[in-house]
C-alpha cells in the first residue's frame, strides 16, 4: 500500500510510520516544518511539507497525489485554543476527506477520540474539542469513503502492550498501540464502515480487528 499519513511527526504517526515502512508500505507523512523531514527518514517514511489549515483543497490534492489511504492522525494538540480545534481537528480533516475523493483515495482511517459527540457542548475547552471530532467523524460517516473511526481513549507513552479491548468509554491506551491497531486496520479492509472504541485491555490487537471486522 501507498500511505499517507497526515500529521506526519506527530507521536503516533512517527510510530505508525516504523510499523508499515517495516511491513513493506510505502509511507508519506504530511509535515509543515521541512526540518521534520529526517525524524520522519528514520522511521522509513517521506516527508511531504503540505500545512493543513494554510493550503487548500487544490493545493493538498496537488501535494498528495495518488494513494491507497489517508490515516488523519494530526491534531491541534492539548496546548491549542479552541478555534484551532475547528481549523485543524474539524476543518484539516474534513479538507483530506475532499481530496480523498477528487485523487481517488478510497481508504480514510482517522485517529478520533473516545466521547468525540457531535452534539458535545461547545464550551471553548475540552467539550469543543469532542465536538470537533465528532463532527469530523460524522462527515466522514457521510463522505462515501471506506472509513474507519479509531476513538482511542487518554493516550500514554507507556511501552506497548499488544492488547486492547474494544467499546469500553473510560480508559487509557498507548500511543504504540494505537499506531498498531491503525496499521492493523490498513491491512484489513473488513474494518471498512467500523467505528473502533480503545484502550489497553486482555484481547490481542490482531484478535480485536479481525473481531470489528466480522461485525462484533
Ligand atoms: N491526548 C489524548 O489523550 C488523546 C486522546 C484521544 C485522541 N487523541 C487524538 O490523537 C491525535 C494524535 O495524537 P498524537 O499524540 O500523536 O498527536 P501529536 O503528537 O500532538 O501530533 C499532532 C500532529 O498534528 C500536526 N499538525 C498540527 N497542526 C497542523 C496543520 N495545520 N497542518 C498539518 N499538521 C498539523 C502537528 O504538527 P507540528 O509537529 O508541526 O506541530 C503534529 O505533528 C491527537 O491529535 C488527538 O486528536 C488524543
């Protein structure tokens, strides 16, 4: 497969990156900052400098080309006001959705977030930010593309466990882990139309998968 995996030097992009550049994928991460380029070398990726909230639909189609799949990881991250939830965890997402479409890019798999509700109250802090995803996730839910909605709960830089467990809306789970389920889900095309629950937990990552896959 051909990648591309936006928010190319974020924490989980940099290890899902290792994780399909180790399995043979071609990978692409989207970065803004050009001094990225080399962190994203080393884990067997290709820097592309495209910038979410600065370029346009035409712009990024242009950048990204062809490909099998999109995978959303970027983030405004937790430092950010609220209207950057709306540029960049709303708006950079619902942009990649457009130029999965005109470039023929079935695959959209997004990194969301436990409780993303698009009915969550706009509060300027944490109810914006779940609002903005699930706003996200609900486009996406109605773009037509061959989606999956990974919903992790509070990530941790913990060492990965290979395990989760699936629909529980408390908990916590590692960043590692989260890249393994999401290159686990590129190679399952069952996952398609899933939404994905997670943290750590006893079922086996591979197990999971192949469970959201037959529909459990
Ligand atoms: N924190 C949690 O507990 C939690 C829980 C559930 C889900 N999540 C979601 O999981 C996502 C991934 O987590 P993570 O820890 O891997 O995130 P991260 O390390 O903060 O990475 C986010 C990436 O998004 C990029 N980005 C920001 N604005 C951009 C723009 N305008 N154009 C292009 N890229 C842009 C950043 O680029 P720069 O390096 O240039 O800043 C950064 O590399 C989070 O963003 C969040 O939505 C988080």
């Amino acid at each position: 497969m051909d990648v591309v995996i936006a928010g190319g030097h974020g924490q989980i992009a940099l290890q899902l990156e290792r994780i399909l550049a180790d399995a043979g994928h071609g990978v692409r991460g989207l970065i803004r900052n050009p001094d990225h380029a080399a962190d994203l070398e080393a884990q067997g990726a290709l820097g592309v400098v495209a910038d979410l909230e600065e370029q346009d639909v035409d712009e990024l189609a242009d950048a990204i080309g062809s490909a099998d799949a999109i995978v959303f990881a970027a983030g405004a991250g937790p430092g950010s006001g609220p209207q950057r939830k709306w540029t960049v965890d709303y708006a950079g997402a619902v942009k990649l959705m457009e130029v999965a479409r005109r470039n023929q890019i079935d695959r959209y798999i997004i990194i969301s977030s436990i409780r993303a509700d698009p009915d969550a109250e706009d509060d300027g802090a944490f109810g914006t930010y779940l609002k903005a995803k699930g706003k996200a996730d609900q486009k996406l839910m109605e773009s037509g593309l061959s989606y999956t909605i990974i919903r992790p709960g509070r990530l941790t830089d913990d060492e990965p466990t290979g395990s989760i467990e699936l629909g529980d809306e408390r908990g916590e789970i590692t960043r590692a882990d989260v890249a393994a389920v999401a290159a686990a889900v590129l190679e399952t095309p069952g996952t398609a139309g899933k939404v994905m629950v997670i943290n750590n937990g006893p079922l086996p990552i591979a197990e999971a998968v192949q469970q959201v896959a037959a529909g459990g």
